[in-house]
C-alpha cells in the first residue's frame, strides 16, 4: 500500500492545532492536538504527538508511559478449546468464582506488557464456566472483556454526527438534551445550506451553531443572536473549520434587537477618550508631589502602560462596533433565508421577535425541551399570522442489535429527545384572515367554542 | 429559482409550489401564458405569478386565495409523483446526518427511484459536491434526469442506468458516502466499498425487512466495515387543540364548593355563565393513527486503508 492517498492529503493528516474527536468503542471526547499535552480518556492518559503526521482514521494503542503507537490491526478471534460449548445455562451457577484470576493477577499481567487480546485469552483460559457457556454467551463473555482490556482509540475529524452523539451522551445538559436524530431534523427541515443567510439563537453550547456552519460549508453567512455579555462558541470550535469559515459568522446581542427593529440602532463612532483624560489628570497632580528618579521612571513607566491599554481599548471597542454594523446590516434587510431556534429561553418571545428578520417563504424550526412552550408559540403564530405548514413534532428512536439468531431491539432506549415546532413564513398581510378560514379545528368543535364565548359577551 | 439556491422573485420556468390550504399543496411549473385550475380558481401565470415575490398571496379567479413558496428539498418530497414508494423528511434528516454530508461531499445512491432522497442530497452537497445516482428501471432513470435538469441541479449530479449489484456505481474510489436502498443491498456491498474513498467512508443501506438487515449486516462485517449501527426513527406529530372540558356537578356541599373553586382545583381558568362549567385546556393531541414504520436504517463506517 505504498501508494499515497491522493485526495487532499495534507487535510487528511493529524496536526498540532487541529481539533480532533478520540474514540474508544461507542464514547468519544473532543480534544486539541498540544504539543506535549496529556490527555485524559476513559481511564487512560496519554500524549497525541505520535499520532500528528498520521492519518485521521488511524487507530493506536497506548504504551505504558503514554506515548500513542500505530496499531496493526490482526483480527483477533481469541483460541477457545476445540469449540466447545454448552447448550444452555441450567447447571452455570453464578457464585463469583469461575475466574481463577485475581484483579491483582490481572494487574501484573498488564504491567509485564500484556497486550490487551493476551489477557482476553488468559481470562478465557482461567474461566472454570466458560466451556459449558453456549456459543452466544462465549461471543457476548469475549465482546465484554475485549471492550474492558482492548484499549485502543482512533483519531477522527470532527463531524456534526460525532459532537452531537459525544455531547449527548456526555453532557446532555449543556445542550438542552437535544438528541442527535432531533438536530437532524433541525438541520433538514431549516433547509440550511450552502449560500444562505440563517439566523441561529442558541444555548447549546455552540453545537447547534457549528452544525449550522458544516452544513452551510464556508458559504453564505450565519447570525448568531446572543442574550447576554457575549455569544458562546466553544462546541463550534471543536469542529475545527477552516478559518474562513469565520469570517461568514456574525454576531448580534438580542439587547439591541428592539432598536434595530425600530431604526434607532445607534452605530457611529464614539471618541473613547474621555475616559483616559481623567486618569491623565489625576497623574499629572500627583506629578507635582515626588522628584525621586526611580518614581519618576516607574510613573513615566505606569503612564505608557495605561495608554497603551486605553489604546488597545480603543481598538477592541472599535472592532465591536464593525461587527455589530455588519451584523445590523444583514439583519436590517429582514431577509434572512432562515431562523434556528435551540435554547432554554422560553421560545415564544425569541421566536415572535426574530421571525421579523426572515423573508417570506422559508422555513423556520425551534427546538425546546419542553412541549408547552411550542404550544404557546403554535397558538401565537396562528393568531398572528404570517406562517404557514405549523407542525409540532418529537422523533421516536430506537437502537437494534442484528446478530444471526440474537436480532433485537437493544434493551435501553431513549425516552425522548426533545420537541421541534417547524414552519413557513408566508408574506404577512390578511395572512390572520387566511388562518381562521383555513382553521384546523373541527367545524362542530368550533361552533361550540364560538357559543361559550358569545353567551360570556352577551350576559357581560 | 433553483432546488439548491433560493431567490426572491419567481420567473419563467421555475417550479413553485402551490400553497393551498392545510396539508394541500401542489407543484406547478411556471410558464408564460399558462394557466392552472385549483378549488379557489385559476392562478394565471403571467400576471399572478411572474415577477410576484416567493411568499406572497395570489388571489385566484374564484376570489379564493392561496400561497406560492420557493420549492425546497422536503416540499418537494411531499408533493413529487411517485414512481416508487420514497423516502421521507424524518429518515432523511438521519440519513444526512449520519452519513456526514455536506457542501463538497461526493456521494453514491442506488436506487434513484423518485428522487426524494436524491434532490435533498444535492441541496446539501452544493455547491462543490456530486452525487452519482444509479437506477436500473430506464424509464425511472430517464425521468429522474428530466426532472434534474428541470430543477437546475443537473451540473451536480449523474444518473446512470444499471443494475449497481453487477456494474457498481460506474466509479471507484471517490466517494464520502454511499446510499443503498435496493432489494438486496448485500450484493452491492462490495461495489460500495470500492466506490468509496481510499481514507475511508460511511455508508447506509435501508431496508423495510429484517431480514435483509440482517444479512446486510453479516456482508457488511465480512466485508471489514465498523461501527454497524442499526436503527429506525419515527416522527410523531402532536395536533394543538384547544379543548373544553366539562366538569362535574357533585350536587350542592356545605361549606359550597362552587365551580370557579374546581374550576381552580384543576389548575385551569374557568369558562363562566355556562351552566354545566368547563374549563378550556390548550394541549396537544396524538393523531389517531401514525406511521408505525417505514424501514430500518443500517449505518457502517469503511475505515482507514
């Protein structure tokens, strides 16, 4: 196999820099490549500077003093004796001593350099059971401890799909416990792709955000609306984009939605030199008290500093205000080609407030935790007007194992992955006439609902 | 108008789709000079529709109204005609996902069939991607290639008209990921794993039979694949109702327990001066019956050379 990979080798190979996703069997962790850095996972620490140079894909294993080796992938199918098997578990009695090897037997079998397949076989061979189990249990005793004692990890580029599994299984709470099938569906039914404009607000750590931009590739440009001091991005980060994919991402604070709305967004330039003249003051009158050299230099010394700080001060408020223009400039048009909504804000407020910057005929998708929020925001929209295909929706999934003669669903399910409430803006005028025309209630129901609330006017 | 690029005033020749009312929609190619009926009238072309923003309300001659949107992927899945039974939103939400598409992505399907799955993959891989589509029905392939170009996404996709679990995907080696959706995907998973990239690949087969997932499953692990993974996702959709529910009257009580104390027993705003009280609840209500299956979704990584 000397021939080298020719499609973009170079993005194909692990560098210092680069976010990566470790893996190990079903559970992953986000990391970046630092030289020299140790890195803790499932149990095990170790360096990653081996791996820079190699392949994304490559698995290794972990030597004692944790440097990464390249793996040589044998398949190993451990020696079982002769094949023999029980046919089912009547006599097995299960007393916790069929295994003839101490934890510490097994400890020092590790520290004599084991390899993790070596102390699968040595388990097997030291298991008074393991020949009367049947041929289905011996297979499910050897996935098992191969999964304990086999510790190699594979290096892998970030995709959406590996964040939003690792998130999900590691810290669901960060990410309003969105599931991974939900945010397919966000991504899908959002339409987002390359070369449109989407406006995404979110508290999802960034995961929603940077799906958002792999979906988008580098092309056309994301708002990210935030709520407080600044917009969080560190889950965007580990899918570590190119940097031009940086320059399509603005931000935007929700605090000046409302001006911008009302055309009295304030973006001119401010001299910012009020501030540094006070402590000019302040230094020049204590300037007439000490003559000492020393001082002298230190003073002369603090002043520099302090200029050199309101200068830099300058320069970052400057570039707030250019980013903020920019993003007011995109917003302003209110044809943005879409709206994500992820967070654990109450969606109503956020979702009426930031529709008004998408254009007509595009698809909008919220995501909440909860149901009754969407409810709320089903009903406003409805009342309103101005959107059309209102579906409320959660996704039911389900995990199967597929073994010859052993095919099921898996035991453990997920009990839900939150709710989505989607739809289509539609130009806004008589768009309230059209909705109680085209009303989803039945007729009969209707009319009984319109009797309560005409005998409540007529007895007022 | 295009299926992967949206623009904001409708033309000649694009295909838009006709908004007409809860869960009634249909497509219409927009010609000069044509017209086309609908429950609420006739929509003319040339003064209704060309030239008219994408949203907008179009009055129809009978006085009735209806939306015109901008065509996408999932609009177009709920309203194509069916050559074969498609695919739908919720599978392919997945499938994109799991499958890692994006702009640029090189991938290979079989069979086209609709072209349901095909047009959201080509949404989602534009504009630097190609799909390389194999149907072995001619005319199938034929009309896929019409529509294609109809639809102004010919330059990112190639139809080609064999049998894949003989000839393969008519390529080798490029491929990011590779779609099966074909009576017996176990005979294709050798071509599939040419097709794919040297570095590496994922690949999904779906299947509506166990069976066939289960040998799918054996040739994919015969053939080195990892991470086989078998799943199925369902949507279910929940109808917002705004229901009224009557109370009961337990007969008079000492101390009087009047209605507007059960009305806030149960937490709810009380309807007054009705007699027999309600209360009204905003809820959600399941539909009576959902789709309970469409097919399972098996999904493998090819790994590293």
């Amino acid at each position: 196999m000397a021939e080298c990979v020719n499609d973009s080798d170079a993005e194909g190979r692990i560098s210092y820099g680069d976010y990566v996703v470790l893996k190990r069997g079903d559970v992953f962790k986000s990391v970046q490549v630092e030289n020299k850095k140790k890195v803790v996972f499932e149990k095990q620490w170790f360096f990653l500077d081996n791996a820079v140079g190699q392949l994304y894909g490559t698995r290794f294993e972990i030597e004692a003093g944790g440097s990464l080796k390249l793996k040589i992938t044998i398949l190993f199918s451990p020696v079982t004796d002769s094949k023999e098997a029980g046919q089912d578990n009547r006599h097995i009695v299960d007393d916790g001593r069929s295994q003839k090897l101490s934890r510490d037997d097994i400890e020092t079998l590790k520290e004599q350099g084991l390899k993790g397949q070596e102390i699968v076989q040595q388990l097997i061979d030291n298991s008074t059971t393991f020949k009367d189990k049947t041929e289905f249990a011996q297979e499910k005793y050897i996935k098992k401890k191969k999964k304990k004692y086999e510790s190699d990890i594979t290096i892998l580029k970030p995709s959406t799909r590996l964040l939003a599994m690792m998130y999900h299984g590691r810290e669901p709470g960060k990410i309003c416990h969105l599931r991974y099938d939900t945010l397919a569906q966000i991504l899908t039914l959002g339409n987002i792709h390359a070369g449109s404009k989407i406006i995404v607000f979110e508290t999802c750590a960034g995961l929603v955000l940077g799906s958002v931009m792999e979906r988008m590739g580098g092309y056309g440009s994301v708002i990210q609306m935030y709520p407080g001091g600044g917009p969080t991005r560190a889950g965007m980060e580990s899918f570590g984009f190119p940097s031009h994919f940086h320059e399509t991402l603005h931000e935007f604070p929700l605090c000046k939605v409302n001006a911008l709305l009302a055309g009295t967004l304030d973006l001119s330039e401010k001299d910012e030199t009020s501030g540094v003249s006070e402590e000019k003051n302040s230094e020049h009158q204590s300037m007439e008290v000490s003559v000492d050299p020393q001082e002298e230099m230190r003073r002369a010394e603090r002043e520099r500093l302090r200029e050199q700080r309101a200068q830099e001060k300058k320069v970052k408020m400057e570039e707030k205000r250019k980013k903020l223009a920019s993003a007011a400039a995109l917003l302003e048009g209110r044809n943005a080609d879409g709206l994500v909504i992820a967070s654990r804000f109450h969606p109503c407020p956020v979702l009426m407030g930031l529709l008004k910057f998408v254009a007509p005929s595009r698809p909008f998708v919220v995501y909440c935790q909860y149901r009754e929020p969407l409810i709320e925001c089903y009903t406003k929209l409805r009342e309103q007007g101005g959107a059309i295909s209102l579906r409320l929706t959660d996704s039911w999934l389900r995990h199967y194992q597929v073994l010859p003669n052993r095919t099921h669903p898996v035991l453990l399910m997920s009990g839900g992955g939150g709710y989505l409430l989607s739809g289509t803006t539609v130009a806004a005028d008589a768009a309230k006439a059209r909705n109680q025309h085209k009303s989803e209630e039945p007729v009969a129901k209707r009319l009984k609902l319109d009797k309560i609330s005409s005998s409540c006017d007529s007895s007022a | 108008m295009s299926f992967v690029e949206y623009s904001e005033i409708i033309q000649e020749g694009d295909v838009v789709i006709i908004f007409l009312g809860h869960e009634s929609m249909m497509p219409i190619k927009v010609q000069s000079g044509a017209q086309t009926q609908t429950r609420y009238g006739v929509i003319r072309h040339s003064s209704d529709l060309i030239g008219q923003r994408f949203g907008s309300k179009v009055t129809c001659s009978k006085g009735g109204w209806v939306y015109v949107l901008h065509p996408t992927p999932e609009l177009w899945t709920v309203n194509l005609p069916h050559r074969t039974q498609i695919l739908y939103t919720t599978d392919i939400a997945n499938i994109t996902l799991m499958l890692e598409l994006k702009p640029g992505s090189v991938v290979c399907e079989s069979g086209t069939g609709s072209g349901s799955l095909s047009h959201s993959i080509l949404r989602t891989i534009a504009p630097t991607g190609h799909l390389h589509t194999v149907e072995f029905h001619a005319q199938r392939a034929e009309k896929a290639m019409q529509e294609f170009k109809e639809h102004k996404v010919s330059h990112l996709v190639t139809v080609r008209n064999h049998d894949v679990c003989k000839d393969g995907f008519g390529t080798t080696a490029i491929a990011d990921a590779v779609f099966l959706d074909i009576p017996s995907p176990w005979e294709a998973i050798t071509h599939a794993k040419s097709a794919m990239k040297r570095k590496g690949g994922r690949l999904c087969s779906f299947s509506p039979c166990i069976e066939q997932v289960q040998r799918t499953c054996e040739a994919l692990l015969d053939h080195g694949f990892e991470e086989i993974c078998t799943l199925e996702v369902l949507l279910r959709v929940h109808d917002v109702r705004t229901v009224s529910l009557p109370l009961p009257d337990f007969g008079p009580e000492e101390g009087s327990v009047d209605s507007s104390q059960m009305a806030s027993d149960v937490g709810q705003e009380e309807v007054p001066n009705t007699g027999n009280t309600s209360v009204i609840c905003r809820t959600a209500k399941p539909p009576r019956e959902m789709a309970g299956h469409t097919g399972y979704l098996t999904f493998a990584t090819k790994p590293l050379n």
